[in-house]
C-alpha cells in the first residue's frame, strides 16, 4: 500500500460545487502539505500543516480550505469550484526539518 | 520570499549521454535545503536527490550528482549515462531550515531520452 493516499485520483465536477479531496498517510509524518500543480507553472503551496491543531496559508490559499481530522488526515475543500481551479493537486507529509517531502499520486480535478 | 529558476524548459539527448539542467534560487537565508524531484509521464513525484546548504560536498546518487555553487545560488542536476526511464519533468526545489513554507518549486525541465 502506498505511504501516501490520495482520494480521488481523478475528479471532474461542475463550476459552483463544493468538492473535497482528501489525503491519508501511514509514515507517521507530523507535517502535511496540499500542492497545486498546473502546466508550465510548477507546484504551489495551498496549506500545510504540523500537526492537528497547525494549518497554515501557502501560496496561493484563497478559494480553498482544510481539515486536519487527524495526524494521519489532511482534507483540501474547495467550498464552490470554479474552472480556474482545474489542476493537480497533491498532498505530501515530511518529518522534521529537512527531511524529503513524500508525496501521493495526485489528485487530477477538471471544473467544467 | 525564496524564488526557483529553471532556464530550460525543454531538452532532449541520446541515451547513454550526460545531461545538466540548470537550477538557479535567490534567498536571503543561509540555513536550507534544495532538492531535485522527478515527475515521470505516471505524474508521481519522486525524490532525485537533497542538498544541505551548509555541506560544502556535492550530493550524489548513483548516476545523478549535483553542482551545489553557494555563492552563485545554483544548484544543477547531472544526469550520466542517462536511460529511456529518465525521460521526466524534472523540478528544482528549495526548503527554508525547519521546512516551515514548504517547498518553493521551480517551474520545470521537460528531459527527453532518445532511443
């Protein structure tokens, strides 16, 4: 099984709906992370958190929200998608400092 | 804010050749780290190699090794004998100390292998 579970893999919705991606690990990593990835443009940082009670704003925060249920659970909302929000989206988790971020499969999410 | 460069969008070689893909950052910290992450055409994003800023020793693994010039703020990727499975995007990617934002990613270098 992999370290990293991200559910959806794949997502297409319409513009207005509310959708949650969701992202589980078995690495025991007290830090999680959600990236968004379009063409051309590398991955940006949303959120990330260090621990249940930690979220943090990335990059590019606005239009989004997050959950940390859990250590082993870090959920991406977006409250009321819009096609501009058509992406990949990835979670990852590292350990303390420096440490490599481990990251899911990605999630891809098309808003019609 | 750290910013990442990658000046190559695209580049293409023989198999067996080596290939460098330049990385430049600007940071006004001196404690990070800086990262190479693959992402072949299965979209997974996978760990190539890791720098710590404060070694003066360039990382190494197996067929990838890296050019870390501090001064310069660059921080290139050399790929030997490379092989058909290399052919990925490859991401630049810097870490302040403590990984407290993150990491700040460049945006790309699409490597392609020829047979």
């Amino acid at each position: 099984d992999a370290d990293v579970t991200q559910t959806p893999r794949n997502r297409i919705t319409k513009t207005g709906k509310r959708i949650m991606l969701e992202c589980s690990q078995t690495k025991g990593h007290d830090r999680m992370y959600w990236y968004r990835q379009d063409p051309g443009l590398g991955l940006r940082l949303i959120y990330y958190s260090f621990d249940v009670k930690d979220i943090n704003k990335g990059e590019i925060s606005d239009g989004y929200s997050v959950s940390r249920q859990a250590q082993a659970k870090f959920s991406l909302s977006l409250e009321s998608a819009i096609p501009n929000q058509t992406a990949l989206y990835f979670c990852a988790t590292s350990d303390y400092l420096g440490t490599p971020q481990h990251f899911g499969d990605g999630t891809r999410l098309s808003i019609l | 804010a750290q910013t990442v460069t990658q000046s190559q969008p695209e580049m293409s070689v023989q198999e067996a050749e080596t290939v460098t893909l330049s990385c430049t950052y600007d940071t006004s910290e001196n404690n990070y780290y800086l990262f190479w992450y693959k992402q072949p055409p299965s979209r997974q994003m996978i760990l190539v190699i890791r720098q710590e800023a404060y070694k003066q020793q360039n990382a190494t693994e197996n067929r990838f090794s890296v050019n870390f010039q501090k001064a310069a703020k660059s921080f290139s990727l050399k790929i030997s004998d490379s092989q058909l499975g290399d052919t990925a995007m490859y991401f630049c990617a810097f870490m302040v100390g403590g990984g407290a934002d993150g990491l700040t990613f460049g945006k790309g270098t699409h490597l392609i292998i020829q047979p």
